[in-house]
C-alpha cells in the first residue's frame, strides 16, 4: 500500500462523482482522501479539465454520509458550483483508496483558483527559526500562493505553471507527494535549495551583491529611494508612506500627481492605529484575498499627506505575500509603506524583469527581482463596504478568474467591455468569467496586454466564442477588438449593461427599475447619457427619465475641467451674464468668456444628461477642484467634502426632504421620458452657499437633493409600471454616500433594490451584462432562424 492509497473492505454499491468549481490547487483530493478513510470509501479521485472525479463504492449508508460531506465539510478555499452523481454498477476496482493522476479530458470546466495571501501556517514557518523554510519569500501551500497568475494550462499540474523550471528538491517532492501533507499536489511548492530565488539590483540592471537582501532593499526604502518589486501578478512601486518627499518624488516620476497610492501595513492593529476600522472591513482586509480596502484616515497619523490629497479615504493592504512579510519583519521597516502599480500612468502593470527595466528604470532607483515567471498580470483588487457589504471596486488578484453563476443558458460568447477601466468577460452555458481589471484602453501597451489576456483565457477555459458583444461606443478599442473577431456582433446600449451586469449577479430575470450612474455611455439618441432611469429586461430596455441634459463645453474637454461644466450650469441659471457671477474666480476671464461664446452658440457643446458631469460642476462651483488630474478626482473630492458635514441623523434628514419632492417644482416631462431639474437645485445650491459659505455643507445638501430627487421619481415610476425591483450601477455609485443613501432611501419606499457586490459599479462590470444581453439575443435569433 502506497501513502496515497487505504485499503478498504468489500463496498457493496458504487458511485461516481463529478465535482466542479474552485476544486483544484486547494486540497480538494487530500481532503477526499480523509474522508475516504473516515468513511471506509474505496475508489480514486483524480483532477480532470472537466472538475474532480471520484470514483467510489462503500455501503449505501456510509455512501450517503461521504456524499454529504463532501459539500459541507469541503476545504476552506474550495468553491463548488455543481456536483454529479451516476451510479456505478461495476464492482470495485480495488479494495483501497487512491489518488490517481490528473488527465485531460478534452472538455475544459474545471475553475481556477485565484491567487491567495499567504496562510498562518505558513507565515508561521517563515518566521520559525527551526523551519527549513524560514525566511524563504517563495512559501506557500496548498492553502495559499500563487494560482492563476502562474497557470498555463488546464488541468491545474505542476508541469502547465511557470514553476515547472523548478524541479522539486527531495524533501519537497516527498511533501507532494504525501496526501497527509498539506503540501500534497501543491503546484508552486518549493524551498530554498530548489526553488524561486531573489536578486538585488540598481536602475541599470546590474546585480548588486549584498549580505541581506531584505535589509538591504529596508536600507534603501528609509533612504528615501523608490523600489520596483516584483510581486505575484506583477511589480509594485515602493516607498516610505509615512515621509511625504519620497512620496513627491514617486508622484513626480511617476506622473501621478493626484491619484491616491495605495499603502500597505503590518497587520489589521497596524491598519486601526492608522484609520477607522469596522469589524467587516478588518474581515475583508485579512481575508484569503486580502485586497485593498478604502478607509477613512485617523487624524494626525503617521501617514504622509500627500498620500490622498483632499480625500478622505486611503487604500490599505495588509502584506499577502512571503516578501512582503519579510520586509514588515525587518526592524527598521517604516510603519506603513507605499505599494502602487508598478507602472507608467496609464499603461498596464510591469510582470517581466526586462520589461521592468526597460520601463520603470526612469522611476525606481533599485529593482527588488525574482526569477518566477508570471504568466497572467494580476493587479490588486479594491473594496469598499458600503450598507454592510464589501463591493468590489476593481476586481483581480485574489477574485479573478472566479465565475459569476447565473441562471441563463447562454452560448459561448465575449463580452467585450468599454473603454474606461476595461474588463471582458468570457461566458458558456450558466457561467460568465469576467477578467482581471485591464484598465483604460487609450494606448497601445494597453491595448495589448487586453488582447494578451483575451488569449490567454480563452486558451485557460477552452472557450471559443462564437459570438462577440460590445458596447455601441464605436471608438472604443473594445468595440474595433470586436468587429475584428468576425463573429456575429451585437451591440449593448452602455447602461443596459450595466444594469443587465447587476441582474446577472444577483440572478434577476427583470422586469426591473433601473438606475444607472455615471460620466459617460453613448446613448441610442445621439447624446451623452449618464444619469439614467431605466426599464429594463434582459434583452432590451426603455429610457423612462434622466437627469436634466446639460451641455457639455468642449466635448470630452470638460471631462478633464470640471470647470466647463461649472460654465455649463451658470449659463442654465444666469445665461450671458454667467461671467459675471461670483465663481471660478481661479479660471482665466479670457477662458470664461471663450466657454461661454460656445454655449451661446452651441458649437461643440454635445448635451449630456450625465451624473458624473453634474458632480464635476458642483465641485467646481464649490471650488473643490477645476482641472482634474485623473478621472473622477472632483467627484472624489466634492464626497469628501461632504462628509464633513454628515451627523448622525444624515439618513433621518433624507427622509425629512422628500417633502418637497413635488413633481411639478423638480421634473419635466419632455417626449414621454422624465427629466430631474438639476439646473434649478444649482441655482439654490448658490444662493445658500453666498449666504453661509458653508461648502461641505452645501456638498451634502447636493448629495441629499440627488438621492432624494432620483428616489421620488423610481418611486413615481414603480406605481406607473409596477415593477418594485430596482437595480442600482455605474460609476458615481461608487460613491459611499450616494450609494448608501439611495440603497436606504429606495428601501423606506417600499422598493427591493440590489447593486453590485461581486461586480464593480464602475465600467469594469459592463463586460459581464454584455455577456448576458449579447448571448441572449444570439440564442434568440438562432432560435428564430432556425
């Protein structure tokens, strides 16, 4: 008898279970051999492309307990989506139990597990002295470590990873092959005589022989240097958070003069000396994935400055690989350090060594290198938890490749994705796989790495479209990538998508009330949508109100110059003497005057019924912010502003306006659609503002006026059409106050209202309701040629 396998007594019935999901790289078969023991199961069980399959026979009673326990008692990090069972009725095909090698089926629906931190066990090796791992930055097991960023090919073997140039030493093959191990089948397993190793290196790539690499790269990071690390899905920028000149610095290099870094920490006690800290964001934040989380920041804290300039909320991270708990064991390693993409703003994150060098040299000053290929780049993800729930803000390392599981059958198909922090999703039968975050698609370098990992999930999951769906955009990348496949095309209105993204995840088959909120989807009119009331199916949808279309100086100009649309909404209220009135002070007369001759004569003045656009006005007027220096940046900062001003009766005070949501004061129909007068609250807004100067509470007041305008009118709609299901997307609902207070506000009215959790509000959920309202209308149109 080998260690793989136990000897059994005669079985009296068999069965053969087919289990799919995250089952493989996460002990699934040790686990299923323990239990085979417990129960006195004899078989096999093997890893396939097509799941786990288990071959068992044992008496009818301990048949059923195996069976139930393999559902309620699975490992930790194991995720089943289906399981099947057909009788066997051949006998026995030994009298043991044995763990049979992986083959390939053909058939490709196995799941891939996603990348995870580093587990207890395993930090608590690193950090053992006795331990022939100690200290070593590659440790991992079958419960944590590198997964999707280093597979090649299905089934999950060590021979299809980029670990494969590692051949294991003697003591890591016996751990391997030891089902009582937990490093049983683990892929990336290794140790310091055999495997990943790190190397020290300056800005021109030469090698630089040190004693400590770790002390070293600590010396270099409280010197003030810049270091470029690769991590698990790719490289990181690294500096001291707490000493706001290499933080300049970076930002300088870097060309990110805004953007907030994120910063990671030792440990959740380290993440609550620096900010507010619930229960559920210490959950998530020391999660399996330990992703980024949004906080809002202690005051008179250790952290530099200029970390998040005028927000009120930072990204944290707690350390998820063996390297980073290494360089927060270093005693002289700052309290909080900077870990940003490492990158050229704009383009996607370095993952080669070379690569690095060739584009990060002009910001690091020394590169922290190892020799492990990664073959997918992964970013980090982001979450934020709002009402109660972490809601993925960007979504990659540590959730991607997970599917979504959705009730619809739908074809093989892609949804493509848009233009602003691009995503695809690839889907078949009831399940869709969106990808890891992309990115803006507005370059080249970009675009590639899309089309990369196009390919290589395509070639993952053996998913071969035979459909393709983008958004009606025609300019974006995304929409050319799709009309290049040469598969039958469909188009999917911007936030029909979106909303169709939420219904798949929470599995709604619609009628629903759709409110979609963001800065910019190409509308069926020609104009530029962007606050949107919706009905909406599956397939199609009806536009039922908006916010009032405002027009937009200089077309995409004013994205970037919030200050256009402050133009904008001074012209609706003041008309020419908008120059005149007492604002934008800091923007050039002689600009003013140029802006305002556009909109009197309406060339290229695009109108735009756009939420995002609105928020850029309002923190314009406010004086928040004028010119933006990334997207969102003046949406960001008018909600930090405002929650300023939120007190405990915040939601109380929501209730209290919907008093003088009279129709005939804050609407207009015009064409059988619903228009929010947003030009009038504007005007308000002012009035009250010349009167107290009070700004955060003006920002509030903007906030509560939305929520409460947006609410009436679902409210007024759901009575017209019956429909009580509301679904709630876009971008500006990534906003905590609007989100939370429309989720409360639509509640008190009686309405069942859903948003993204899974999938982000932003564009990188559009992918997902492409999948579903393309594979849909293809079904469809087959169905109905045939």
């Amino acid at each position: 008898m080998t260690n793989s396998s136990i000897r059994r007594n005669a079985p009296q019935n068999g069965v053969e279970i087919r289990v799919r999901g995250i089952v493989q790289g996460v002990g699934f078969r040790p686990f299923v051999f323990q239990l085979a023991s417990r129960f006195a199961i004899c078989g096999t069980v093997t890893n396939t492309s097509d799941g786990v399959v288990i071959r068992a026979w044992a008496p009818a009673a301990a048949l059923l307990s195996f069976q139930a326990a393999l559902v309620d008692q699975a490992p930790p990090l194991a995720r089943i989506t289906d399981i099947d069972h057909r009788p066997l009725s051949s006998p026995a095909e030994s009298d043991s139990f044995t763990i049979l090698p992986s083959r390939d089926t053909g058939t490709v629906l196995a799941i891939i597990p996603p990348d995870i931190a580093l587990c207890d066990d395993c930090l608590a090796e690193l950090r053992n002295p006795a331990d022939h791992r100690y200290r070593y930055p590659f440790i991992n097991c079958t419960n944590c470590g590198p997964r999707f960023s280093i597979i090649e090919t299905l089934p999950y073997d060590r021979s299809r990873t980029s670990m494969k140039q590692f051949p294991m030493c003697p003591v890591c093959a016996e751990e391997y092959k030891d089902p009582a191990n937990r490093r049983y089948h683990a892929q990336p397993n290794a140790c310091p005589v055999c495997g990943p190793q790190l190397s020290w290196h300056d800005r021109n790539g030469s090698t630089l022989t040190v004693d400590d690499i770790i002390a070293a790269a600590i010396g270099a990071i409280n010197s003030g240097a810049i270091l470029a690390i690769r991590g698990l899905g790719g490289f990181h920028l690294c500096v001291d958070a707490c000493s706001e000149a290499p933080v300049a610095q970076l930002r300088e290099r870097k060309r990110r003069p805004a953007k907030p870094l994120a910063v990671m920490v030792a440990d959740v006690a380290a993440a609550r000396r620096l900010c507010n800290l619930s229960d559920e964001q210490a959950r998530v934040l020391s999660g399996p994935q330990h992703p980024i989380v949004l906080l809002t920041v202690r005051p008179q804290t250790k952290l530099a400055t200029n970390l998040a300039p005028q927000l009120s909320d930072i990204g944290i991270m707690l350390p998820y690989t063996p390297l980073h708990h290494l360089l927060f064991t270093h005693p002289d390693c700052p309290a909080a350090l900077v870990m940003t993409s490492g990158n050229v703003g704009g383009e996607p994150i370095c993952t080669d060594n070379k690569e690095a060098f060739r584009r990060l040299a002009g910001i690091a000053d020394f590169f922290l290198l190892h020799n492990r290929d990664i073959v997918t780049r992964v970013d980090d993800s982001v979450v934020k938890v709002v009402a109660g729930h972490p809601r993925l803000m960007r979504r990659s390392r540590g959730y991607v490749p997970a599917p979504i599981l959705v009730p619809y059958e739908l074809p093989a198909i892609i949804g493509c994705g848009g233009g602003l922090k691009s995503t695809f999703s690839l889907a078949r039968g009831k399940t869709i796989f969106p990808s890891q975050h992309i990115g803006d698609l507005f370059n080249l370098p970009s675009y590639d790495f899309y089309r990369e990992s196009v390919i290589n999930l395509k070639r993952l999951f053996a998913i071969e479209p035979v459909a393709a769906c983008c958004d009606l955009h025609p300019d974006y990348l995304s929409s050319h990538f799709a009309k290049e496949l040469g598969l039958p095309l469909y188009r999917a209105q911007h936030h029909h998508a979106h909303a169709v993204a939420v219904m798949a995840e929470h599995g709604l088959s619609g009628p629903v009330l759709a409110v979609v909120l963001d800065g910019t989807g190409y509308g069926t009119d020609g104009t530029i949508w962007g606050g949107e009331l919706l009905q909406v199916d599956l397939t199609s949808f009806h536009r039922l109100g908006c916010l009032e279309p405002l027009p937009l100086p200089g077309g995409d100009a004013a994205a970037a110059e919030p200050w256009r649309m402050a133009m904008a909404c001074l012209f609706r209220c003041f008309g020419e003497k908008a120059c005149d009135a007492p604002y934008l002070v800091d923007i050039d007369p002689a600009r003013r005057r140029v802006v305002l001759q556009m909109l009197e004569s309406g060339f290229n003045t695009p109108l735009t019924s756009s939420c995002g656009r609105l928020f850029d006005a309002i923190a314009a007027l406010l004086g928040l912010q004028s010119v933006s220096s990334f997207e969102g940046e003046a949406a960001m900062r008018l909600e930090a502003c405002a929650r300023q001003a939120v007190t405990n009766r915040w939601q109380d005070e929501l209730l209290e306006h919907q008093e003088d949501c009279r129709l005939d004061l804050h609407y207009r129909e015009n064409e059988q659609r619903w228009e929010i007068i947003s030009s009038k609250f504007v005007k308000r807004m002012m009035d009250d503002l010349d009167t107290s100067g009070n700004g955060p509470v003006a920002a509030l007041q903007f906030h509560s006026w939305l929520i409460t305008r947006i609410s009436h009118l679902v409210e007024k709609l759901a009575g017209r059409t019956g429909i009580t299901t509301v679904v709630l997307s876009g971008g500006c609902l990534q906003n905590e106050l609007l989100l939370d207070g429309l989720l409360f506000s639509l509640g008190q009215r009686g309405l069942s209202t859903y948003s993204g959790v899974q999938i982000p509000h932003n564009d990188g959920g559009i992918s997902v309701g492409q999948a579903v309202i393309g594979g849909l209308q293809h079904v469809s149109s087959s169905t109905d040629e045939s």
